[in-house]
C-alpha cells in the first residue's frame, strides 16, 4: 500500500475526476463506445464490479482499516491508503467510503441483443444519473432484464448512477443505441410488446396492459421535460399512464419506472399476479 499524506497528491487524482477525464474524447463525443475508465464507489459495488469480471486499475483505500475485498485485488492493482481527514479532502465526500476503486470500463453490449430481451426498459433523454441509477436499481430488483437508453441518457456506470444503483448496473445488462427508434421499431416487429409511458390523454391505465403469455415486453420513458418524442411513441404498440390524484399528472421518471416494472413484471411459477 502506498501512504497518501496529501489531499493534493497528484497521484490520487483520478479518484476525483469527472467522467470527462476518465473517457476519451470519441466517447464523450459518440457516448457510444466503450472506452476509458469508471469509478466503483464502495466495497459493495467494488465487490460487485469485481464479481462482473471488470477488470481493476486501482484503488484508494482507508490505510487504518482497509476492507477485504483488497485481498482480491492481484499485483497489477495500485492501492493507495490515506487517513479519514484525507480522502475526505480528496473525494468530497462528507463521509469517506473505506474504498473507491478505478476500473477499466467493459465492452459494450450491441443494442440488438439487449432489445431482444424478455424485459427491457428504455430511456430517452433521461439525463440525470441519479434517475438512471435508480432506474438500473429498480428494474434489476423487480426482475427486468436489460436496459436500453439513447445517446443522450446518462451513463450507468458514471459516478453518480453507479453509486446510486449499488451496482446493479453490472448485473442488468445495458446497451446504447444510435438510433433508439429503430432499435424499438425492430422490437415490435419481432414481437415485443411496446410500451410508451406517457400521461397524454387517451393513454391506456398502465394496469390494464396485459403482455400475451411468454410475450416479451419493453417500456419506455423519456424525459421529465419533455416526454417521449413523438417519433417513440409512434413506434410503440401501446400507450400507456399511471393514473394519479386530481391535479397531478405526472411523477419524477425513476419513481415511475419503479412502478412500472412493477406492474409489468415477469410472472413466476406459482406468483400471484
């Protein structure tokens, strides 16, 4: 373990980056490509990045008491140990983890496999990685099983997102596609059942959409602005809305995924709709 005395050091750096360093200009650009680093934030998600098989860089741990994923971790991984007042410094945070660990980012997921899935969620221009996270952590507890977003939805494995999901974005595969609707309109064509969240009026109530038997199924949100475009609506085979209260026509995007993937979650043997 190598000693960090200095908030400042220059060799921790990376630990408080932004995505924009930690990625290639071309994917900052394209938002497609796989390439650079993330940030794991936890042992948690640590443990969890490392059981995915991504592949560790280096870590900055509590030199005092360091957590035991570190026996883990093989000679080729840097650790640097600082005390609480110093990662507290470095990484902004009011309460330092016991580890923060860079990893390299893993190979993308083509956008066709993921959209063939049996469960899906989609997202447009959901640009927030909170939501994002929340959506990854909600859609991977209720049994979905992947995640499609466009180019301009927040990444999974950003700082933020990762964090908040608690790593399930390495248990829920994603995909990015360069053009979400064609990546939903060959969906439907194959057969998924396509779901549009939306609170327009003549929206179908989200509790009467009822996938065939065995029928795969995707939802679909946009934004909190701005909705779906209609481009995505016009693909889907359903609208859909979650009824509220007199006056309210709309809730924040990740509570609603929550409820939809609830509502259309995949049925076991033997579970009570």
């Amino acid at each position: 373990m190598i000693l960090i005395e200095d908030a400042d050091d220059s060799r921790i750096a990376l630990f408080r980056a932004t995505e924009r360093r930690l990625n290639t200009r071309a994917d900052r650009r394209e938002r497609i490509v796989a390439a650079g680093l993330f940030i794991a934030e936890g042992d948690l998600v640590v443990e969890r990045a490392l059981a995915a098989g991504c592949t560790p860089v280096a870590a900055f741990v509590d030199a005092a008491a360091p957590p035991s994923v570190v026996d883990r971790f093989d000679d080729s991984v840097v650790v640097y140990g600082g005390d609480e007042n110093v990662r507290r410094a470095s990484m902004g945070l009011g309460v330092p983890l016991s580890i923060v660990a860079l990893f390299r980012r893993p190979d993308p997921l083509p956008a066709a496999i993921v959209a063939s899935l049996p469960r899906v969620v989609a997202l447009e221009a959901v640009d927030n990685p909170v939501n994002v996270g929340t959506v990854v952590r909600s859609a991977a507890a209720l049994g979905w099983n992947g995640l499609l977003l466009d180019r301009t939805s927040a990444d999974p494995l950003a700082r933020r997102a990762l964090r908040v999901s608690m790593g399930n974005a390495f248990v829920l595969p994603f995909a990015r596609a360069h053009s979400l609707v064609e990546a939903v309109t060959d969906a439907r064509a194959a057969g998924t059942l396509v779901v549009a969240m939306t609170p327009a009026a003549g929206a179908m109530p989200l509790q009467a959409v009822l996938p065939a038997i065995g029928q795969p199924a995707m939802i679909m949100f946009g934004s909190e602005r701005n909705g779906l475009s209609d481009e995505l609506l016009a693909a889907s085979s359903i609208q859909a809305c979650i009824p509220m209260a007199d006056g309210v026509n709309s809730m924040n995007v990740a509570a609603a995924a929550a409820v939809a993937c609830w509502a259309l979650r995949p049925i076991r043997r033997g579970q009570r709709p």
